[in-house]
C-alpha cells in the first residue's frame, strides 16, 4: 500500500513553499486526496503531475 505525503513532503519534493502547494489544491492544479480534513497526496500521482508540468514546460520553451 502507497503512503500518503504531507504538504510539507510535497513542498520539499516539488521545490515550493507550502503555501504553493496549498494555492495548487485551491485551484485543482495538483492532485490531492481528502483524508477527514487533512489534504494528502500520493508520491506516484505527484510524480506523474511533475512529469507533464516538464512536458507542458517543454512544448512552452520553459522548465
């Protein structure tokens, strides 16, 4: 079983503040899991969304 990230893991992992990633859930840029009331997230689908942000930068001549 897959654990779950922290915003704080996702922050470290991701290279942003917190608060980016808090603003990303708020405007559904990221996937995200509720679990009760704590945001979490799991370590492959952020993988996932970090290689088509590359991809994405890429086709913009950004990364």
């Amino acid at each position: 079983m897959e654990t779950y990230w922290k915003v704080n893991e996702v922050a470290t992992a991701i290279q942003v503040s917190e608060q980016t990633v808090y603003r990303y859930v708020a405007k559904g840029e990221i996937p995200y899991h509720k679990l009760s009331r704590a945001v979490r997230f799991k370590p492959s689908e952020i993988e996932i969304w970090m290689e088509g942000r590359k991809a994405e930068g890429m086709k913009h001549g950004e990364i």
